[in-house]
C-alpha cells in the first residue's frame, strides 16, 4: 500500500497560539469551542493566522456488493441515479457546497453503472462495486491499492489550486453496512450496537441486516487467521471509502484541515486512523448523525461532534453545514483585536 509521511502537528508553537487566542478582547475562555478549534487549526498549519482558502470537497461514489443481500432499503440504483442528479446541482451537497463556497468534485471510483460520458463526473472507476463480502473479500490487494491512490491523487489535485481545508462524502447504496462491520472490528463494540436503519430500515430490516452481516463476519473470523487493519478494511470495504481513507491520509500529510462528516466518514476516519494514528490531529468531527452507533463511533475516538442535527443523508452535508463555525474559529484569529490595540483593560 502506498506511504504516507503523518506527524503529529508539532507543538512547539502552542503556547504563542494560547497567547494570542487569551488576549484576544474577550474574557479569557469565552468562546469555548471556538477557541479548541482555533488551536487545532493553528496547530495543524503551524501558524497563527490560519486560512480556510480554497475549500474543497470530494464526493466519492460506489457501490457494495453486500446490497444483494437486502441490507439496504434503497436499491443500488439510486447511487447512479444520485450521481447524475449532483451533475444537475440538485443534491443537498450541491446546496452547501454552493452556500459555503466549495468546490465540488464528484468522483465515480466504483459505481455499478456506466458514468464515463456524463460531464461534471471525474471517471476513476475501479470496478462497477464491490464483491460481496459475506461471501468473499470486496476488493483484491490491487484494488484497495488503487483506491488509495485515487484518493490520494484526489487530494493532491485540490492542493495544486491551493486548498487548506479538506470536506469528503459519499454515495454508495448499503456503506453503512461495512462501516458497521469496522467499527466493530476495530473498536471491540459489540456488532449489534453497531448496526442501524441506515436508510431507513425498519426493525425486520434491522434484524436481517444484523443477521448478514453477522454471517459475513464469522465467514471472515474463519478464514483470516491474522487480521490486520489491511486486511479488515479489504475484506469489508468500499472503493468509494477506501478513497476516503486515501484522501484523509494524503490530506493530514500536507497539513490540511480535514472535516469528517456523519456515521460512514467517521467510520472511514476510524479506519485511517488505525493506519496512521497521527491522523487524527487534522480532523475535525463536525456532525454526530442518528445512525445507531455513531456516537458510541465518536466516543471510541476521543472525538466530539460540533453538531447534532439528526441528519443522515450522507454526502458530506453535515460537515458542510459545520463549516461556519470553523470559519468562525478562523475569523476570530484574524479579525478579533487585542487588549492592548483596542486600549480596554484586561478584564479576567
């Protein structure tokens, strides 16, 4: 699998950025969570007066084998269906991304359906989806390699027009089901805490999802004698997550603000950060979903999410609609005056 230089931010500057931020003309600790947001984005761009230029975001698209089995509501259709409709600027991600000023790159890694001529979609198909897991691995060693790399050269293209800050989601009919099966593995959670309605499954829906991917997990125990996070994420995963991860790990290499949205993301992030643990400094949780599990996901990290909107779309949305308060965490580095310009007297 490809290398990827990650290093803790460095800490060395902490205490000028602490400095700043307390004599900002404000009581000391009074904006709460915008102050720990300030000093993790210092902290990740090693200045103390940080930039949000050029945000970009991804979203990925791909499809799971594992839908055969009914573990979804909505038919693997709707992903091509979906990825058409974001072309036309009709989706919720196209939206935000307008509003907050992103720009949108729609990306087919492994959409069970031929995009090739549509315009507005960035063709890196590895394969019209995934195998299905309860049966075999997803992905061949060569494909999650190539997922990665996609991923990664993802990134790269939106550093080339000077991104600082990083929004990635997803369309892929039944990718709460491996992120299921992640967050058990590499939490310890037991799998039926882990599981939900995903798209909207009722509770005979639940249990039958439960039941699959219980199956599918045995079938793996039984045949993977020493597993790995390699193999975990092979085993399970989807191309258009296995770039996310791609795009996460070049992103936290060249230092850029990574916002991780809902249930699936933060699955993706759990799995990037098994790879890299120094991975995590550059992310920002922005949005706790009411997928059954998630927060128990955020907990297992150490991590807390700026919003909780009981949003389950997907897509990257909520990090979006998370996006003007780390704004906000930017401008108060930059804008706000000091005790001493504007001549108040410390008063704390």
């Amino acid at each position: 699998m490809k290398h990827f230089d990650i290093q803790p931010v460095d800490q060395t500057i902490k205490p000028k950025i602490q400095a700043k931020i307390d004599n900002l003309n404000k009581p000391k600790g009074s904006l709460g969570r915008l102050e720990e947001l300030a000093m993790q984005i210092c902290l990740i761009q090693q200045s103390l007066e940080p930039s949000l230029a050029h945000p970009c975001h991804l979203l990925l698209g791909g499809d799971h084998g594992i839908e055969r089995e009914g573990v979804s509501v909505s038919p693997r259709c709707v992903t091509w269906q979906q990825m058409i409709n974001f072309t036309h600027g009709g989706g919720g991600v196209n939206m935000f991304c307008r509003q907050h000023g992103f720009k949108l790159r729609i990306v087919d890694v492994g959409v069970d359906y031929d995009l090739s001529g549509v315009d507005g979609i960035i063709d890196r198909k590895i394969a019209r989806g995934t195998r299905n897991f309860l049966h075999e691995p997803a992905m061949t060693s060569d494909e999650i390699d190539r997922a990665i790399e996609i991923g990664s050269d993802l990134v790269d293209d939106c550093i080339s027009e000077g991104c600082r800050v990083l929004c990635i989601g997803e369309m892929g009919i039944a990718n709460t089901s491996p992120s299921s099966i992640w967050m058990h593995l590499f939490t310890g959670i037991p799998l039926d805490e882990c599981i939900g309605a995903g798209a909207g499954l009722d509770a005979p829906g639940i249990r039958h999802k439960y039941e699959v991917l219980s199956n599918a997990l045995a079938n793996y125990q039984a045949t993977t004698p020493n597993p790995t996070p390699i193999t975990h994420i092979r085993h399970f995963g989807g191309f258009e997550m296995t770039a996310a991860i791609g795009a996460m790990l070049k992103a936290a290499e060249k230092h850029l603000v990574i916002l991780v949205d809902g249930f699936i993301m933060t699955a993706c992030a759990l799995a990037a950060v098994k790879l890299y643990p120094a991975a995590q400094d550059y992310m920002i949780f922005t949005h706790c979903g009411d997928e059954s599990g998630h927060k128990r996901l955020l907990d297992a990290m150490g991590a807390s999410a700026l919003l909780h909107l009981g949003l389950r779309l997907g897509e990257g949305t909520g990090a979006l609609c998370a996006f003007p308060i780390v704004d906000s965490a930017v401008r108060m580095m930059n804008e706000m005056n000091n005790f001493d310009n504007a001549r108040i007297t410390k008063y704390f």
